[in-house]
C-alpha cells in the first residue's frame, strides 16, 4: 500500500482538499538568461502551468476563479493555494511575499504549495518561507526529474544534483515540507535509472514525490527531437510496470501526490494514450492492488 495525496489531506486537514493553481508572475532563470534560455527542454511557453490561473489578476480573483472551476468536485472542502507556472521563488521577498500573503488570508486554503527550482532559494526567500509557514504550512516543490548528469544535461536543468542536496536540506532546517518532482520515461533513460532518482529521493527525505509521465508538448525543443525518432515515448503497459517498481520503493511515510499527470490534450504530441487519465488511473489502481 502507498499513501496517496487524498488520504492524506482528508487525514491532515479533516476533510477533502483540493488543489487549486495559480500563477504568481515569476520566470525562470533558465529562461531569462540568469541560468539559460528557452527552458528546460520538456518545458512549454506556460512554465508546466497549463491549469493555472492567468498572472496579470490579483490573488484573490485567481482564488476565487478556481474555485469557481472545481466548485462541483469539492462542495464544501478546503483548497491548497498551488503556485504552479515557472519558479515561484525567482524574485524579491518584496515582490513574493504580498502574493503568498494574500493567498493565506483565505479562509478555505489550508496550506500554500510553492513550485520551483533548488538553485532558487538564497537566503532571504528561506527567511520568507519561514514566517509564512508560522501562518499556515507552506510546501515547495522542487524540480529534480532526474539523478543523472547525462540526463540532466540534455534536459538542460542548469544545477548539478548537489544543489538539490542543500535545498532539501535548507528547507527542513526551517521546518518547510519538500515535494520532489521526477520525470519517468526520460530520453535515453532505463527504468533502473528511473528507480535509482525514486530511490534517492526516498533517501533525501523528502516528505512528498510526484511520479509525472513525460509528455511531449507542442511548441518544445522535445518535439523536435521526437518528431526527428530521436527516442520513443513509454507505451502505457511499461509505464504501468515502472510505476508499480517506483511505489514498491516508497515507504508509507512519504506521501505521493502524483502517479501520472495532466498534459493539455490541445498540444499533446505523446503518448497520446495518457490523454484518457480516467482509463489511466483505472489501469494503474488495477495494477497497485495485485
């Protein structure tokens, strides 16, 4: 057995919580020339932030228009403020805090779920992910897909596996809960480097991982080379078989928030398969139960 995101909201919070995204106005180092430009390879123009509100509204009017988007999957719950698009912690405390501020003064989110980069964390914007979460708990999700230089390397992250090291590390000091985000099905990669990135995770301690199939999004330098045969994507049968391998590593005690993964079906090259999540998740609880 694993525990799944939903058990363990309905566990920690008492009711169902859902995850709303929203956009904080941030880019990214690797895309502004700071670390790199164009992005990590998989990356489309909306920094993996497809659901998210739009940038240019005040918190709160983002808040309120997701709600109004899940309204029928959660009367009556509670939500997570997920900041999701591009690296939310690339930018002042003066510029971030208000925003993060304005998301917790909303009596219906329970918590605030920070996606970004390791190398994205100096010292200031720690001292500022320590006062917020004295107010409500503040999670950050850190972008690691992979162990493995070579991967990482084509992928073009822009960090090397050690600054990962002292994110987590830098994180727990302050009493901030850690989500790592792997990517299974990378170029190049077998499924026992797959396993080996799970399994470091699992040893870093992290409280959180999300197990994300790769997909190819129009518009990205992966589709270039996918639409070149330069690698294949995973049928859905060896995903399935790679997901169950990764679940047998992770202990009970870490928390799972993703098995799969939303792609926009509108720009989705491959695998097309992934697009019908319902038949995904079905097949992949079918298997997690044998």
């Amino acid at each position: 057995m694993y525990k799944s995101l939903n058990q363990y909201l309905k566990e920690r919070f008492g009711t169902k919580v859902y995850k709303i995204a929203l956009s904080s106005g941030c880019t990214c180092p690797n895309r502004d020339g700071t670390v790199g430009v164009g992005g990590c390879i998989f990356c489309a123009d909306t920094g993996s932030g497809d659901f998210a509100q739009s940038a240019t509204l005040p918190i709160k009017e983002q808040i309120k228009l997701a709600k109004e988007k899940v309204a029928s999957k959660n009367k009556g719950g509670k939500y997570i403020a997920y900041f999701q698009s591009f690296t939310n912690t690339y930018g002042s405390v003066e510029f971030l805090e208000p925003k993060f501020l304005e998301a917790m003064e909303d009596d219906e989110v329970v918590a605030v779920s920070i996606a970004t980069r390791p190398d994205c964390l100096p010292e200031e914007i720690l001292d500022m992910l320590s006062r917020l979460n004295t107010i409500k708990p503040v999670w950050v999700e850190l972008g690691l897909q992979t162990i493995h230089p070579k991967t990482a390397e084509y992928i073009r992250r822009g960090y090397p596996l050690e600054v990962y090291d002292k994110a987590v590390k830098d994180l727990h000091a302050i009493g901030v809960e850690v989500i790592t985000h792997v990517i299974i099905g990378l170029p190049g990669e077998t499924k026992e480097d797959m396993l080996q990135t799970v399994r470091y995770v699992v040893e870093s301690k992290a409280e959180g991982i999300k197990l994300q199939l790769l997909h190819v999004i129009e518009g990205t330098d992966l589709a270039k080379d996918y639409e070149a045969e330069n690698f294949y994507t995973l049928t859905m049968e060896e995903y399935l078989q790679i997901i169950k391998e990764c679940v047998d590593l992770i202990p009970e005690t870490m928390v799972i928030h993703r098995l799969t993964g939303d792609g926009n079906k509108r720009t989705l090259i491959a695998p097309l398969w992934s697009a019908d999540k319902k038949r995904v998740l079905n097949e992949l609880n079918k298997v997690l139960c044998t």
